[in-house]
C-alpha cells in the first residue's frame, strides 16, 4: 500500500481488525520513511461493475461515488457512520448479486431511494431531488403528494 504522505510503497500494517458488520476489514498503517500513519479498509469484491449511463456511455462502477452521494443527502441527519455504511455495504452487495455486470444508473439511482426510503425520510427527498431533477418547489410538492397518495415515486 502506498503512503498518502510521501509515496513509499513499502508501508507497514500495525493493526487489522474487522468493522462492526464484518463486512470490510480496518488496518492500521505506517511509514518507517516519513513515520505517517494512514487507515485503509479491505472489502471483499464479488465482481467488477460497469455502469451503464443515460447517454450509453460506460464506465467503472465506483462505490466511493455512491457513497458521496448518499452521504450528501444525509448530511446533518441523525443516523450512525456504522448504519450508513451497512445501507452502503447493502446496496452494493444486492448490485453485485443482481446477476448482470453491466447496470444502467437507473437501477442504482432506483436502489438508493429504496433505502433511502426506509432510513431517513428528508435525505430520501434530498436524494430525490437531484435524481430526478427537480427544477421547482412545485416538483417537491407533487412528489411528497405522491408519495402520500401510495402512488410509484415515477409519477412525481
């Protein structure tokens, strides 16, 4: 692993230990060249990920990525760092296991709002509104009123 600090290759592992999920596993680095120390996680990969945009272009699925997004519209909600990298670590493995490498972001976008649904209410609109392009107050409103009504989250 490479030091983030001065870029030597050969760093030490001071400690490992797995993450409340045993879902990754949580190493202490360090540096004998600079003496900087660093964390990085290990998670398991069942399969390479390609993510099929709305114009047709393609590219690497990126769980960092997915993981800003959320992260964003949960920002200043009270849910534990540990939840939200469960509903991380969950959406991923259901992507993975869905059969296909090859997923439209469509099917990502749609598998974020299911969990963000049944999380936090106001990051599932926050989340909403950037993935469906709400342009207007009024957007907001037929969609909450959708919701409301029972009716499919594509009508709003």
């Amino acid at each position: 692993m490479r030091c983030p600090f001065c870029g030597n290759t050969d760093t030490q592992v001071r400690d490992s230990r797995p993450t409340e999920e045993h879902a990754a596993i949580r190493r202490r680095r360090f540096c004998p060249k600079c003496s900087g120390r660093f964390t990085t996680f290990e998670r398991v990969q069942l399969r390479d990920l390609v993510v099929i945009k709305s114009d047709s272009r393609r590219e690497d699925f990126d769980r960092d990525k997915l993981a800003r997004s959320i992260r964003l519209a949960m920002n200043r909600r009270h849910v534990e760092p540990e939840r939200l990298d469960q509903l991380i670590t969950g959406i991923v493995r259901r992507l993975e296991t869905g059969g296909d490498t090859d997923i439209p972001s469509k099917t990502i976008g749609d598998e974020v709002m299911r969990a963000l649904e049944r999380t936090d209410p106001v990051a599932y609109i926050r989340y909403a509104s950037v993935y469906k392009n709400f342009d207007s107050v009024e957007d907001f409103l037929a969609f909450i009123e959708a919701k409301r009504a029972g009716k499919d989250e594509d009508a709003a």
